[in-house]
C-alpha cells in the first residue's frame, strides 16, 4: 500500500483504487509513477489474482494527465526522452501483467491516464466519461505509448483523429470507435468493470474479436491494413493538416510521422521511436509557450481573482432573443441551469429558440447523439415575453441592442421583478456599464458579462466592473463564466474594455498603413503567414465595416492618441459594410470570400505602391503591445497573464506565441520599446 493507491482483493480479483492525497484529481507525477511501478511488480508477484480492476476514488475522474510542471521544466532533449521511456517501461509492466486489467473510467481521463488505459486489457467507461489525448496542444505528442498502442487498438483514421486535434471523446464514441469495451451508467461502473475482468480471464480472443467489429468493413480493410491503402490515408492526413495547422505547430506533423513509421515496426521500436521525438519537441518555444497558454486556460479555475465569496446562480434570465441571446441561453441551458429567454415580440422568441436549438443540435451530432439530447437540453430554456416567469431568478443576462437608452430602460424594468439578492449583467460589447448603473437602484448588483461571438465557440469573456460593481457581484460573474466553461478575465469599465481596444488599435494602424501605399491584400496575407487566423482588412470585413468605423469613432474620442478613421466612414458610405453585405475589401459568396474587391480601392482612393513586409506586421503588433501597455497601466487589466488571456481566447493571438505579452519578453522588451 502507498500513499496513492490502494489495494484490495476480492475472490481473486484486484481492485486498485488511484487516490492522490490532498489532491482534487489523480495526476501523474514522479512519486505516483513511481508507486504505479511499485504496484505492478507487487501484482506481477502474486498467485491468487484473476484479474485486476482500476478505478479512481476522485470524484471528477480517472487520471487528469501526466505533471505540466515537469513537461515545462525539460530544457535538454536526453532528459524529456528518458521522460518518455520511463512512463513506457512503467505501463509496459501493467500491459504484461500474467491476468487482464481492466481501466474503469469515470469523469475525465486526460493524456497519460488515457495511455494508462490503453495499456490496460480492456476498459468501461461511465457515461460522464471524457478521454482525450491533448499532448499535441502542449506542443508535443503522447509519450506513454498514446502514438502506439491507440492505432493499433481502433482505426487509424479515428486514432489520427484523436491524437492530431487533441480533442475530446465522449463514451459513447469512445464505445463505438472501440476505445472502450462499455459503457454504464457512474453507479454501475465497478459491477461492470468486475464483470469485464471475469469475461476477459475466460476468453479475452472474444472481447478483442468484438473490438474488430467497430474497426469498420472491406473499405477499412483495404484502407487501413494494406500498405498501399495505409499509405494513402497518412498522406492524406498529412495534406489536410498541413492546411490546418500551417507551418507554425511542429507537434502534429511529427505525430502523425511516428504513427506512420509505428505502424511499420514492433510495438517495442514504435515506443523508442515515441521516446526520441518527444523529447525533441518538449524543449521547443512551441511546447514552453503553449504550456503558458494552458496555464492561461486553467488560472480563472483557481479563482485567485475572487476577492469575495460568490454566489450561487441556480436560475437565470436572458434579455433579448437575438444571436447573442440565443447562444447564451444555449450556453447557460448546456450547464444544466434553467433559463428565461425573453423578448418582446414572439417571432423573436422563437428564433432566439431556433438559434440555441440549432447550436445543440450541431454540438450532439457531432457526438454521435441525436434528438433526444437536444429535446432534454432544451428543456432547460423557457421562453417568454413577459416578465411574469421572473421569480427566483438569480441573474439576468442583459442581450439587447446597443443602445443605451434601451439599456437603461429594460434594466429599470426588470429590476421590479427581481429580489434584491439578484444580479444584472449586461452583455455591452462597448457601452459603458457605470453609465447603465446610473439609473440602477442597486448598481452594486450590476455588472457586465461581455461573451464574444459566436458564444458557443469563443472561449473569452470579459467580467467588466462599473464604478459601483461590488466585489461579490464580480466574484458571482466570474465564477459563472467559468461555470459555463468559459475563460473569463476581468476588466475594468473603460471604452472598448481590453480586447476590443487593442484590436481597433491594431485595425487603424493597417488602414492607415493602407493609406500609405501598402498594398492591403498583401498586409493580410502576411499577417495570417505569421500565425493569426485572418489579416486585418478580412477581420473587419467579418466585424461589419459599419460597426468597426463606429467603435473606431468611438474609441478614438475617447483616447485622442488614436487616429479617426475616415476611410472606414467613407466605405460605409459607399455601400461596402463587408460580409453580411457581399462586399468590403473583399467580395463574398454567402460564407465563402470570392477574392479582394477591387472596387474597394477605386472607391476609397487606395493606390498601392508595395507589398507589404515583415516590418509592417511588426508595425501592426506593436501597437497591440503599446495598447496593452496603456490598459495595463489604467489597471483595465490586473496583470500581463490577462492580457495573453484576452488576446489569445478572444482574437486569435497565435497559441504558439503564447500572447502578446508573452511574445514580447521572448523577444526582449528592450527591443520591442526601441521599436516603438
């Protein structure tokens, strides 16, 4: 017995509990691989076992992953490689044990818990199951024989799937991919894991032949376990990730390389093979800076910003149907918290409905579950137009159009039907919440939730204080926001909150670069070339020319060091508001962009003289890191960790760079100032 796992036997059968002391979850660092090294060779050694079974006694999962602090501190390739061997030789014992193991999974089972599994005999999952292997997010590949043994278990296909994105598979398409042998309900877990050790002790060729099943048919066949076939699906793969991910994220590329040449080879060569490139990778400015931005991602968890002790939000409102309304009462009713969604008028409602419906739908069908998991969600929603519902309502999500006269007059509103304990969040992409509180008559209790669109999809939300938000009203929002599985940073009431006012810093400074001769398409291209996910003059045409000229307008009143935009006004003039209009800088076919719009220069006076160059895009940066710097300074944000934080989650920083502020200490602030 050590101090994180626990054995015990039960007519023959090991029940080997993981329970970290004094830890919310089961991580694998040295002193619990070491005691998994132990335990194997102490179960190698006994002669009374049939089998073993392996659970966690954490309540949120199985295992959450391999040490981050670990994986970070490796600055020598030797050292990141033996890592990597010494994980292996630990779950290569469990994998020989002389009887069958048999993981039982329950919550989130991340990284080096799901290698663990693999290298198990079989596995059920509980139907709250989350299994992923995400290493390729943190800049290198799975290390403990994820590349390995996972293609050699369910498809290839599924296997590349799995590894290249990261992502994260629920049971039941763990089930049906063959990842995992069951699926029961959490309270069935051990009697079903207990009944798989006693199966796979009597016939484990059975439970494999069953696995063979779900690998797929003739096509599978051909595809997969040929050579010819094999060949073609990597270079596949390989084509369509290098279209995804670009140049800029070495980690998948090399993945899907040594599962290729895996594949090829004994299982013992495919893990030395594992070994050697993961510790090339664990020391590059990639792996270092993407650990940063998983840091990032995991701080708002710890709750060190709350300076009061939130509350609980068990029913709530959203005001106004619209896109935004829609997706966040999608949002709030995907938490298992019932929802109002109000509007004025029932066509409205409905298509507020129609929205969060479709968004679900999206969401399970990719989950392989159908209309029955929508139907249950969305009982979560209620609709209304009226505010007779608005009892025991514990926040109320203001969505409205942005005006604040309306603002002002829908908070007055339903502050009558409210409690007194209640909060109020406005939504304001722009507008000034301590002005909103003015007409509040408890502006304590209101504050801004400020999610980006679309808001099932992007990360960020901005927790905006007034000059009169309590502490406890901003410690309820951002507890919220993480609730609702969003990375929330916050800020203070000043136009434009942080990441809008960093972006419309950026975006003048390409249009008056514009101005000046550079040719824009060009300026987009190498913006997107040095790893953000679109260039500036294709980032305002998908924002709206219209709403872009009138925050520019906006912000630049507000700071006179920022230059008015004539030419945004101009566009807008002459009928080009971009995406949603067919036209801007560039032409649109629906969601598809046809090409630049030539008629854009002619109309607004352009004359390009060169292509654009590095220099410019450095331009273009800087004036980010100049922004931060002045928001930094009017406390908008509390520290550098939310600037990356808004950047990153909020307009597409590249990951890689690990956030502005982050960029800029890698490259030496001395510099970027002389620069400036």
């Amino acid at each position: 017995m050590g101090r994180h796992i626990l054995i015990t036997v039960e007519e023959g059968i090991a029940r080997v509990t993981l329970d970290a002391p004094e830890e919310k979850v089961n991580i694998l660092n040295a002193a619990f691989l070491a005691e998994f090294d132990s335990i194997a060779g102490e179960l190698a050694a006994r002669r009374d076992l049939q089998g073993a079974l392996v659970l966690s006694a954490k309540k949120g999962g199985f295992i959450a992953g391999a040490d981050i602090g670990a994986i970070e501190g490796v600055t020598d390739p030797a050292a990141g490689t033996a890592l990597a061997r010494e994980g292996q030789r630990i779950f290569d014992r469990w994998a020989a044990l002389p009887f069958p193991v048999v993981a039982a999974i329950h919550g989130h089972c991340m990284g080096g818990g799901t290698e663990f599994a693999l290298a198990c005999h079989g596995r059920v999952a509980a139907d709250d199951a989350a299994i992923a292997l995400p290493e390729t997010r943190l800049g290198i590949l799975p290390g403990f024989g994820g590349t390995q043994r996972l293609p050699r278990l369910i498809s290839v296909q599924k296997a590349l799937d799995m590894v290249l994105s990261g992502r994260t598979m629920g049971a039941e398409e763990a089930s049906r991919t063959g990842l995992v042998d069951a699926v029961v309900p959490k309270d069935r877990l051990l009697e079903r894991a207990t009944e798989l050790v006693r199966e796979a002790a009597n016939d484990r060729r059975r439970i494999e032949a069953a696995r063979k099943t779900k690998r797929g048919g003739l096509r599978n066949l051909l595809l997969e376990r040929t050579a010819p076939g094999r060949a073609l699906l990597f270079r596949v793969a390989e084509k369509n990730l290098r279209q995804k991910i670009g140049r800029h994220y070495p980690a998948p590329l090399k993945a899907l390389e040594v599962m290729r040449k895996g594949l090829g080879m004994p299982l013992k060569q495919g893990l030395e093979l594992e070994a050697l490139e993961l510790g090339r990778l664990i020391i590059t400015p990639e792996c270092k800076n993407l650990i940063n931005v998983y840091h990032l991602s995991q701080r708002p968890k710890k709750g060190a910003e709350l300076a009061a002790e939130p509350l609980e939000i068990r029913k709530a409102a959203v005001l106004g149907a619209g896109v935004m309304g829609g997706g966040i009462a999608q949002l709030i009713a995907s938490k298992k918290i019932s929802v109002i969604l109000k509007d004025i008028r029932p066509e409205a409602v409905e298509k507020g409905l129609d929205h969060a419906r479709e968004i679900f739908t999206r969401k399970f069908a990719k989950k392989g579950l159908g209309e029955e998991a929508v139907i249950k969600n969305m009982g979560f929603i209620t609709v209304t137009t009226s505010y007779r519902e608005f009892e025991g309502v514990d926040l109320v999500v203001e969505a409205v159009v942005e005006n604040m006269g309306v603002k002002q007059a829908v908070l007055k509103e339903v502050e009558e039907t409210l409690s007194e304990a209640s909060l109020i969040a406005t939504n304001t992409s722009a507008l000034s919440v301590t002005e909103l509180q003015k007409v509040s008559a408890r502006p304590q209790r209101v504050g801004g939730l400020h999610f980006f669109n679309p808001v099932d999809r992007m990360p960020l939300v901005e927790v905006v204080r007034g000059e009169q938000t309590s502490e406890q009203t901003a410690a309820t929002l951002f507890a919220t926001a993480v609730r609702l599985g969003k990375t929330p940073i916050i800020v203070a009431d000043r136009p434009g909150f942080l990441v809008n006012r960093l972006l419309v810093a950026y975006l003048l400074e390409a249009v008056m670069l514009a101005e000046a001769g550079v040719e824009r398409v060009s300026l987009d291209k190498r913006v997107k070339d040095f790893g953000l996910p679109m260039g500036p003059f294709r980032l305002i045409d998908e924002v709206g020319i219209d709403i872009a000229a009138e925050v520019g307008t906006t912000l630049a009143g507000a700071f006179p060091y920022l230059a008015t935009c004539p030419l945004l006004e101009r566009a807008v003039e002459s009928g080009l508001v971009g995406k949603k209009g067919g036209a801007g800088f560039y032409l649109y076919h629906g969601e598809h962009s046809a090409g630049s719009n030539p008629e854009a220069d002619i109309l607004l006076g352009l004359r390009p003289e060169r292509e654009a160059t590095g220099e410019d895009v450095e331009r273009l940066l800087y004036l980010i890191l100049n922004e931060a710097g002045r928001c930094l300074e009017e406390q908008v944000a509390i520290a550098p960790e939310d600037v990356d934080t808004g950047m990153v989650f909020g307009a597409g920083f590249p990951p890689f760079l690990g956030g502005p502020c982050r960029w800029a200490d890698n490259r030496g602030l001395q510099g970027v100032v002389l620069s400036l």
